[in-house]
C-alpha cells in the first residue's frame, strides 16, 4: 500500500513539477515584454490647441486621442475661440494633426493622434495604456455635433450648459463619463468601450 501511495505522489509532483516552471517562465516573459513595451513611447510632450471662433454659429468636432485618455468641457466664458486646449504625445510620435474648416457659419475641426507604434513585438493589451492626457475646451456659444474616439484610454465629457445636436464617444477599453446639458434627454447618445465602465448622466 507504501509503495503504491509513493507511486501516486511521484506521478503528480512528476505533473505539477513541469507545469509550475512553465507557469514561472510565462510570468517571466510578460514581465519582460511589459518592461519592453512601457519604454518604448519616450518622454511626455505637449501641444497647444488654440482656434479662433470667427463667424461660427454651428461647429463639427472629431477627435480622435489614439491610444491617450480625453476630457472635453466648455471654455471660459468671454473666450472668442472656437476651441483651445493642451494636447499631450509621445517624444517618439508625430504631434497631433488637426484640420479646420470654416464656411457659411459652420466650422468643422479634426483632430487626430500619430498611430505611434513603434516596429516589433506589442502586448495585446498595450492599446490601453492611456500614456497621454487630451484636455480640450469647446465652445458653449456654438451648437456642437461631437465625435470623441480613444483606442483605449479613458474619456471624460462634461457638456453641461453646452448647445449640442449629437454626440457619440466610445473607447477600446477604458472608461467613459459624460455628462449631458440639461434638456438633452431626447439626444440619442451613442456610446462604448471595449472593457471599462460607462456612464451617461443629465446635469
């Protein structure tokens, strides 16, 4: 009976032995890659959004942070800008591109992160790193048709006491807030993530 409860133990430290070391060596290389990966982007830089307002009375706004975390809120009363705001990017990225379009009374402003990969081996989760901070003030004079879009970062709008026609946001996996200007609880309000929290609310 000895020898055949020694010969049971055996079998199962002979099964578990090759599987904790794989476990330890898997652990290791995500750890490996994990450092790998983090160092990759370089140093944090800054860019500074600054549009005048002009004529507009209506304005279209996409903006698109890539990989970064986003907040949109309203400017400052008494500011004649359309838009303003600090936008953050990796000392290895391109800087934000933006475009602005002015006609008739509407104004349509784009604006979009580098991709920002770098060449080789990426986790499948380094899309939600959230390494870069958007803060970005609109203007409440205007009405607003916003398109907001983060690869992974969280986002954060505050439209309260704003004039808005639509607004939809959505990221690949971090958080979203808004909160909608009262009287907007008719807007049809498309949002998403891919795997944080969301929450609408009316203020």
């Amino acid at each position: 009976m000895e020898a055949t409860n020694a010969g049971k133990i055996s079998k199962i430290w002979m099964i578990l032995i090759p599987r904790t070391i794989l476990v330890v060596l898997m652990l290791v290389a995500v750890a490996v890659f994990t450092a790998l990966a983090s160092g990759t982007g370089g140093k944090v830089l800054t860019q500074t959004l600054s549009k005048p307002m002009g004529d507009a009375t209506a304005a279209k706004f996409d903006i698109n942070t890539g990989t970064g975390n986003l907040t949109i809120d309203r400017l400052a009363s008494g500011e004649g800008l359309l838009a303003s705001g600090v936008l953050e990017y990796l000392e290895k990225q391109d800087p934000p591109a933006w475009m602005v379009d002015a006609r008739d009374g509407q104004a349509t402003l784009t604006l979009k992160a580098s991709d920002g990969r770098q060449p080789g081996f990426h986790l499948p989760w380094a899309a939600c790193n959230g390494e870069t901070n958007w803060q970005i003030h609109l203007n409440p004079m205007v009405s607003s048709d916003i398109t907001a879009h983060s690869d992974g970062g969280n986002v954060k709008i505050n439209l309260a006491g704003m004039a808005i026609t639509r607004v939809s946001a959505d990221s690949g996996g971090g958080n979203l807030d808004m909160i909608l200007p009262d009287g907007a609880s008719d807007l049809s309000v498309p949002v998403k993530t891919g795997g944080g929290n969301v929450s609408v609310i009316t203020k």
